[in-house]
C-alpha cells in the first residue's frame, strides 16, 4: 500500500476539521513537522486541542496556528517561548492543561497502546493533582492520570518507506513516536522515502501500522530555538 501524498495539504485533505484533538511531535522546533502545520494553518480547521510539548514560537512551529486564533485548547509541558501564548492565556482566551514532560509522554504512550489510565507518583501533592484520583501502592501515594488519544497526529521523521515505516534521527526522535501510536490517523512528514522493503527491520524505530498517510518535505528549514555562540576568540 503506497501511503504517499503529493503534498502537505493533499495528505491533510479530508482528515482535519474544526473541532479536533491534534497531536504534534516536535521538542522545542526540533522534529516538528513544519510543513504539515503550515497546511493545518492554511486548512482553516479551528477549536483545535493540540496536544503538544510545547507551542512553538512565535511565527513558527505552532505559533502560526496561535496567530491565527485557530487553536481554543493547549495540552503542553513548556510554552514559555511564545509570547502570543502568554498574552491569549492571561487573557483567557486560551485553555491550558499544563502536564509534566514524562507524564505528557506516557499518556500518549499509554494512549496509542489502549491503556486507559495508569498512576504515577509525580505531582502529587500539587495542582497537577488536583481532582484526581490519589491511590496508595506500597505505603506510596500516586495520581491516576488518563492516557490521551487524538483524533490526527502530525510527526517529523527522517526516512520512510511507503509502506509508513519510520526512522527518526537522533534527538527529533523525541515525542514524535509517542503521538504517531496515540493517534488516529497519523500523517508523516519525511526527508526521504524508500521503496517497500529497503529498510533494514533493525533499524526502524517506528512500525507503518501506526501511519496511515506519507508527505516529502526533503529540505525543512529546521530553524533553531535559541541560538547561542561563542565570542569570537
């Protein structure tokens, strides 16, 4: 089965909607998948949950979809990056449910492999805790946080076959595996594909049932989040 579209928007085309739960990979600007949120942009698709690790900056990443108001829910670990964020939640013109990075992690982990739930013992005993249910395992107390699914997700991966097998590199690996098993219909962004059968099976670190659709973005801009040098010697 050849999973591969022409184009972002093409592999975006009737799969995204008003309404939906997004789920996007990336860490900082590292493995986002660039080009596929530039036609969730241009879609026009609005009162999106996005489910992400963090909100882009301001003018890239996810920070388009905040310009142009088409995200109402953030399910994030760190969004201090992004002024447009800070001013549309102090405003409350944003929801945001804040959620620690391994946590965050797990719950779609947990989510693309059908665990409903699952307790853990970080954040108990502060806001993150708060209204869930607290359970003692071992003279322990733990919080049950509920796994997370979503009904799109749009990951970064280095090299595909068509079939959707996937080899990320180095760390833009990061959430990317993580939300292409939690969602629904998962829609790759690669810098290469490969014929069916060319990838060595020890070297794919994400299997193709999870994706359902393939776009080429050869050369991503791959911009950096914070660019720090040493003075000149």
């Amino acid at each position: 089965m050849n999973k591969v579209y022409a184009s972002a928007a093409e592999a975006l085309a009737g799969v995204v909607r008003d309404g939906q739960t997004i789920a996007v990979g990336g860490f900082g600007l590292c493995g986002i998948p660039e080009a596929l949120i530039g036609a969730l942009r241009d879609s026009g698709a609005k009162q999106l949950t996005c489910i992400s690790n963090n909100a882009g900056v301001d003018g890239f990443g996810l920070g388009l979809l905040l310009a142009t108001r088409q995200i109402k829910k953030m399910i994030s670990s760190y969004v201090g990056e992004n002024k447009e964020f800070e001013r549309q939640y102090l405003a409350g013109e944003l929801e945001l449910e804040f959620t620690p990075q391994g946590t965050l992690a797990e719950k779609l982990r947990a989510g693309g492999s059908g665990i409903p739930a699952f307790f853990t013992k970080t954040g108990v005993g502060t806001i993150v805790a708060e209204g869930k249910e607290i359970r003692e395992f071992d003279g322990e107390k733990y919080v049950m946080e509920r796994s997370l699914t979503a009904d799109v997700a749009l990951v970064k991966a280095w090299k595909a076959d068509k079939a959707g097998n996937l080899v990320f590199r180095r760390t833009a690996r990061n959430f990317n595996p993580m939300c292409a098993m939690a969602g629904k219909v998962t829609v790759a962004e690669v810098e290469q594909i490969v014929e069916t059968g060319e990838l060595d099976p020890d070297e794919i670190h994400l299997a193709g049932i999870f994706v359902q659709r393939l776009v080429l973005n050869a050369h991503p801009e791959k911009r950096i989040e914070q660019r720090t040098v040493r003075a000149a010697s």
